[in-house]
C-alpha cells in the first residue's frame, strides 16, 4: 500500500480542494488515477484507517532499528517509513545508567501493548490474501491446461480500497491500424466459456512481438478481430470483476500465454477464419501456460 499523502505531497488532514490541485499537478498518471479514485471518494475514509495505522507501525520499526524487510517492501510499505523519535527507548535508558532503572510505568505498559497490537494487525491484514477462484483455462483446440506459475496475490486487498467498475462491451478495445483489415479478410474470433471468465485478450505479432489489438471477451461470448495475413499469439488475462485498465480483475487476475501460433492468410479466393476458445475441456489440442503479470 503507498501512502498516497505522501506522493502527492500532502497532509492526511489536506482538504478535498487541496487533494484535486496537487492530482493536476501530479506527474505519475498511476498514482493520479489512485488518488483521484480513493481521496475523492467514500474510499478515504478507510484509507485514512490504513494510513493512520501503518504509519504507527512505520514510526515503531524505526524507534526499534528494525530493517525493510521483504514483506514490508512487498507491499510499498516503505512510504511509510519514518525516523527515529528522539524519546529515547527503555533499553538505551538500561545501557546509560549506572544503577537499576525504576520500573516503567503504568502508561508504559499500556503504550507497549497498543504497540503490540498495532503490529499484530499489520501482520494479520498481510496475511489475508485472497487464493484465486480458478484453474488454468485452456485456450481450445486444446489439451489439458497446463500447471505454470501461481502467481502470489497482493498482500493488501486494493480492491477494497477501489470502486468495481461496469464492464466493457465484448469487441476490440484497442488495435494498431496497420495491422487491421474491413470486409472480407482473415479473421481471428476469441471465445469464452461462463467458467472461463471474463478476458481481457491480446494478439500479438509473433515477429516481431508488437500488440496488434486487444479485445474484452465477457463470459460466454465471442470477440471477432479481421487482421493482415501473418502469423501470430495470444496472451489474455482472465478474472470475474473488473476494476478498470489498471487493475484489470484485482488479486484473482489470472495471466497466460498460447502455447500455439495462429496462422492467418488469405489468396484472391479465400481467406483464413480461425477460432481459440478459452475454454476448458478435455478433447483441445492446444495448451496454455501462466505468465507472471509483467510478461502479460
């Protein structure tokens, strides 16, 4: 979780006006977007239940000397690193003085206990990770899916924090104009079965690895994209809400690649039609493998 406040150069008191100039004047359109969709929301209120209660538990690693450790960056918690108070610990009161201490007092213990406590819940809220609702779909035409990688789920929910949005129409959300024909041309079609899931698909240019187009595909129905003649993949991601560009499916986003090139051409008589269908059964021929988020 990154501490918005902080990127934006604000104090979590900022007032809503204070928050909209400093998102204009933002220049990492991700955080932009973050902001725009928690501090000018309902959501705030619970971030600023977050914020309050990482930045305690940054504020107590540093009095205690604690290092980053690697759940702790994991989750860009280091935003909410901080410095060393200049109240000295009970242990550095131990080493300086030359006779026993007097026992620490009541409001010490209590101190130590909410401290206690404030950890305990970080490290519980880290621990809920949401376990995806899926198996590998296999793309059709295909064998049984393949076993890759299970790809780890944030250890903070962000989708509790983000509003889940409508989903986009099935056809061709995007695609690069040199590659796209009209009429009679070849012709790839995405289709998707109700256990698949919705899919965000992308067809790439096996030569040289460009994105030609990308399509949604909802659940149950059918994406037509008309490309140039050559030979090319595709990658998809997968999931059941959709949380917009940036977050596509939340935590259950499932990414996978064909195993399979798909070739389409055309002569002055026909042309090519060619179908993937992602959905799992036993009689497909062709596999698909999970890809790590960044490769997709």
């Amino acid at each position: 979780m990154i501490d918005i406040y902080k990127r934006l150069g604000l104090s979590p008191d900022a007032s809503e006006l204070a928050v909209q100039q400093a998102i204009a004047k933002c220049q990492d359109k991700s955080v932009q977007t973050v902001a725009r969709d928690i501090l000018l929301t309902k959501s705030r209120r619970n971030y600023d239940v977050y914020h309050e209660n990482l930045s305690a538990v940054g504020q107590l690693r540093a009095n205690f000397g604690q290092s980053s450790s690697a759940l702790w960056l994991e989750t860009s918690s280091s935003d909410f690193d901080r410095k060393p108070s200049d109240i000295p610990s009970y242990l550095e009161q131990l080493r300086k003085s030359p006779q026993p201490p007097a026992p620490p007092s009541t409001s010490g213990y209590i101190w130590l206990v909410a401290a206690v406590g404030i950890i305990c819940l970080f490290l519980l809220l880290s621990s809920l990770r949401e376990p995806s609702n899926y198996s590998t779909p296999s793309l059709s035409t295909g064998e049984q899916p393949s076993q890759g990688l299970q790809l780890p789920a944030p250890a903070v929910n962000v989708e509790s924090l983000m509003p889940e949005s409508t989903l986009p129409e099935t056809g061709v959300v995007s695609a690069n104009p040199s590659f796209i024909r009209n009429g009679e041309a070849p012709t790839l079609h995405i289709k998707t079965g109700m256990s698949t899931g919705n899919v965000l698909a992308k067809v790439i240019q096996v030569s040289s690895g460009a994105e030609v187009a990308r399509l949604f595909v909802a659940k149950g129905q059918i994406g037509t994209v008309q490309l140039a003649p050559g030979l090319y993949t595709v990658k998809y991601a997968a999931g059941q809400r959709w949380y917009g560009e940036e977050l596509l499916f939340g935590s259950e986003t499932l990414y996978a690649k064909a195993d399979k090139q798909f070739a389409l051409s055309e002569t002055a008589e026909s042309y090519s039609v060619l179908t993937v269908e992602l959905i799992l059964q036993q009689d497909g021929n062709l596999r698909t493998r999970r890809i790590p988020a960044n490769e997709f």
